[in-house]
C-alpha cells in the first residue's frame, strides 16, 4: 500500500500505471479517472448498492465494499474496517434468530442504545464551552487503532504489534478482551470512553477468540459451543432478515447523510471534529511540533471513514419492516389484553403495516369464526397500549358493522384460509364450494371479484410480501393437488390475468404440479423467487418465474 503525501502525486503515480482503476466487480470501469475518483464518486457510479438491495451479494460483503471505498483497510489499524455490533443477547442458552428483541437497534449509534448513557452525552453537547473546539457527543471513537489491536491480540502480527507498543508487557487483564458478552455491557455502558464497534473478523475468523501462550480462550455466549460455532451463528444474523431490513441506518451513521452536519447532531452521532477528513489542512501548519501532535492526536482518537452520500441510504428489499418497538423488550410480555363484544374465537390476525418513511396508517385486521372482521390502529408511540381498537367495537351499538357477505357455500370440510392486502382494503378468502376463492372489500364487506382455476375445492391460499400500493403474487392450493400462482394488481385491486388484465376470468400466471394429495399450506417468496408448498407427504419448491 502507498500512502502519498500530495494528491497531484497520486495523478502522476496513475498516469504511469496500467488502466486498472479500481475492480471491475464493483460496477466501475477500468480507467484511469476511476482511479481518482473520490469515495462520494467511487459510491455514486457502483452498482454495489443494487446489487445489495436485489440480494445478489450479502451483507458482509456491502459492508466491505463500503469500507474499501470509504478509505478503511486491513492495512491500516488507524483506519481498520469498521461492523456493527448486531446482536444483544451473549447470556441465553439458545438464540432465536426470528426473535427482534435479540437484535440491536441499528437506527442508533451504539453510544446512544442505552437512554441514560445517551442523555449525558446529549448534556455534554448542549453545555459545551469552548471556542477552539467544536462540540461532540463522543471524544473517543469507534474505530481506533487500540481497539483493532485488542479485537485481535490472540493472533499474529497483532500480538507481537501490541507487545512492541506496550513496551513487551501485557496490560491489566481487566482491561483485555476477554468475554464476548463483556465486551458489548462494556460497549453499551461502559462510560463515555468506550463506544467501539466490531471488526470483519467476528464474522470469519474464529482464530481471534483461541488463546495463546500468554492468554486464555475468550468467553463465548452460551449458545456458541465453541468458536467456529460462534462465527458460523453470528455470520447467520448479520444475513438475517433482521439486520437487512435496518442495516441502511446504521450506514447513514457511520457513511451516510448522518455521521455529520445536523442530522449528525440529531442522531446523538458527533465525534471529536479531528476525526473528522477534511476538518483540518495538515500542510497550512508550519509548526512541526504542533503538526506532530495533532497526526498523534488523530490517530489516539480514531478516524470517521469517508463520507459516501449525504442522501438518506435506500433499505434493502426485505419481506420484514423496521418497527420502533421492534428491538426493546418489556418487562411484562403481555402489554395489552384485547376484549371482544362475542362469543366467536379470532381465527385470523393480519398486520398491515406502512413504511415508517411514510404517512402510511398501520393497521391490524382481526377476524373471527362468524366472518366478522375489524381493522384497529397501530399506535406504536405508546408501548402500553399498542393497538387503538376498531371503533365500531368502541360504540354503544351491538351491531355488527363489519361482515363478509355471502359466505353460505363456504365449504365446511376445510378450515377458512384468509389473506389480507397490505393496504388492508381487501380480504380473499377460501374455501367455496364452487371451487372458487374470492375477493371481499373491508369498506362494505362486499364481493368483489369471484376467481376460478381449481377443479376441486381451494384450500389453502397465501400472498408474497410487499409494500402498500405494490403489485404481489396471490398463490392458491386446492383438493386437485395443484397449485396455481396468481398477480394482484394493486392499482385497480384486482386478481390480474396472465399477461392481461381481466377481472371477470383471470387465468392463472403459473400452474404447478407434482403433488399426490390435497395441499395443506402454502408460503410465497416474491424475492427469493420461490413457492413452497405441502401436502400430506411431501413438500415441493418451485420458482415464480417457470415454475420449475
């Protein structure tokens, strides 16, 4: 790695060497000028961040590819790539992955996830007094170079580095890296002198956590065995859903519109401003020990990777969205005990559920045995009571305003299969006995479209996941042991036909077969791309595409 001191040095440098630029598999050309191209640049003209949002490389790999172009390197300590812790659970024996409350709040720099913590560091900005020195949240940083020795101290170089700067003896035990879990109380508690994120090993190496002559293994949480356990499950919730769907927020913290400026400020996410490029021209000092003191200064307190964008990062495509109360847990699981005016059990609850980008109304669609059905209000700013309750359950009136009309033939053999549109505006239900599923408005609870395809009775219906106001797949099962794919247009709220819209004979996009017996349950992937479907002794998967 070459480090020059002048960029007109590095123009020269690249005019000499060959047109490589800087790797084709990023989406850039090989040109000299992409050689020079600054990381906002490097950024803008990838393809990376496509190709993130369609799942076509992984989370690890972004995060690498945001490092690489953000100036961070395995070269460099002072500017070592940067993760995120992801996880806060290091105590159970077993971790859920589908569990939210096992996951942290990327929304947040990890200074600001406990609240207490975070108010000090608020009041320290606030009653900031002093000229010379813009005001911070943090003084120390993230990322320093003691920190990515201390992650790695176990392994070589990193050992032999630590002992050269320690002048050959070991630090305090208390102060090495020792426990897992320790490491992230101390992280999220610790002070305000510690406020450090991973590195990529956590993710790859297990090498980091063996012992040595001199130290002893880490402690890993309960649910890691042993170190390759612990990489190989760590690994798995960095891909998890969990994290693609708020990973986007933790990189406008650390690349994006707030890691500074006000949008900084209102995040509680300010650093120390010489750890900040640009904030200060190195060369305009002609003092040489006040410039040697301000590299030492800058290197002890850790340096902010290049800033990317100052546009808000798009999230990624996932089937899950972020909810604020999605990452705290509560003391009393049950928050709130919902009371019905009717003997009728609930066989059906459907969340319909806006982006928090969005002036989108989140609704909750509740239906019982007699085909009653209310839609309730997701009130997410008061934690104990979530739901504001439909008000026709709130009048005086005994009369039921919500009902699904001309469910007579509704088959008595299989239990009622339901799926709610995201918008929450319409309700498909089966089984009928005309082998039809059908399409029912919540304003009148009227039909409004009757759809046939099967031969025998539908029993089992489901919908990929989407956005409000987005087109999704509509798959049906039936008793025929076949299973037919179906396109909901959002903008006319209709089954749609194949290649054409035709609301009164819709065909179906796909038919698959190869089952034996009656389907039983069904589940929908519009971005894996994939059908799974279950009968009374087999499960098949097929594509959205050809069906295959």
């Amino acid at each position: 790695m070459f480090a020059f001191s002048e960029y007109e040095t590095v123009k020269k440098v690249v005019r000499y060497l060959p047109a490589v630029g800087v790797g084709v598999k990023y989406g850039i050309s090989q040109s000299r000028r992409a050689s020079l191209m600054t990381p906002k640049q490097l950024f803008a003209s990838s393809n990376m961040t496509q190709r993130w949002q369609k799942r076509e490389i992984s989370n690890f790999e972004y995060i690498m590819f945001l490092n690489t172009i953000a100036g961070r390197t395995y070269q460099d300590l002072n500017q070592y790539p940067v993760f995120p812790w992801i996880l806060t659970n290091y105590e159970s024996k077993d971790l859920d992955l589908s569990q939210p409350t096992n996951f942290r709040d990327l929304s947040k720099p990890i200074g600001a996830l406990n609240s207490e913590r975070r108010e000090e560091f608020i009041e320290r900005f606030n009653s900031w007094d002093n000229n010379q020195v813009p005001a911070f949240h943090y003084g120390t940083h993230y990322s320093t170079a003691a920190f990515t020795l201390s992650w790695l101290i176990r392994i070589q170089p990193f050992f032999s580095i630590y002992l050269s700067i320690q002048d050959g003896n070991m630090e305090d035990r208390s102060r090495l890296f020792t426990s897992i879990r320790d490491s992230w109380i101390s992280s999220l508690i610790g002070g305000q002198q510690n406020v450090k994120e991973l590195i990529p090993e956590f993710f790859f190496l297990p090498q980091i956590f063996h012992g040595n002559n001199l130290l002893k293994n880490v402690k890993l949480p309960p649910w890691a065995d042993t170190p390759e356990s612990f990489i190989r499950i760590h690994r798995m919730a960095l891909e998890s859903d969990l994290v693609s769907c708020q990973l986007h927020q933790w990189i406008d913290l650390i690349f994006g519109y707030k890691q500074r400026g006000p949008e900084a400020v209102r995040a509680v996410n300010v650093f120390y401003y010489l750890t900040y490029e640009g904030n200060i021209d190195l060369s305009t000092i002609a003092d040489t020990s006040i410039r040697e003191a301000i590299e030492t200064q800058i290197r002890h307190f850790g340096q902010t990777p290049s800033q990317l964008t100052t546009d808000p990062h798009p999230p990624r495509s996932s089937a899950l969205h972020v909810s604020p109360l999605m990452f705290s847990s509560s003391l009393d699981e049950l928050c709130m005990n919902l009371k019905f005016p009717f003997n009728a059990p609930i066989v059906h609850v459907a969340a319909c559920t806006g982006s928090l980008s969005s002036n989108d109304i989140s609704l909750i669609v509740t239906i019982n045995q007699h085909q009653q059905y209310f839609l309730h209000k997701w009130n997410p700013k008061d934690p104990t009571n979530p739901l504001i309750m439909d008000a026709g359950l709130q009048s005086n009136s005994n009369t039921v305003k919500r009902q699904l009309v001309d469910t007579n033939d509704l088959c008595c053999s299989y239990p009622c299969n339901y799926v709610v549109t995201m918008d929450a505006k319409y309700i498909i239900l089966c089984p009928f006995y005309d082998n039809s599923f059908r399409v029912y408005s919540t304003e009148t609870g009227k039909i409004t479209q009757i759809v046939y395809g099967h031969k025998s009775v539908v029993t089992c219906i489901a919908r990929s996941e989407c956005n409000i106001a987005s087109d999704f797949y509509i798959v049906s099962g039936s008793q025929d042991c076949s299973v037919l794919l179906w396109t909901w247009n959002a903008k006319y709220s209709q089954i749609e036909g194949n290649g054409s819209f035709n609301s009164s004979n819709p065909l179906p996009k796909l038919t698959l077969c190869g089952h034996q017996s009656a389907i039983t349950s069904l589940l929908i992937s519009a971005e894996l791309g994939i059908i799974v479907s279950s009968s009374l002794n087999k499960i098949l998967i097929h594509t959205t595409t050809q069906g295959e």
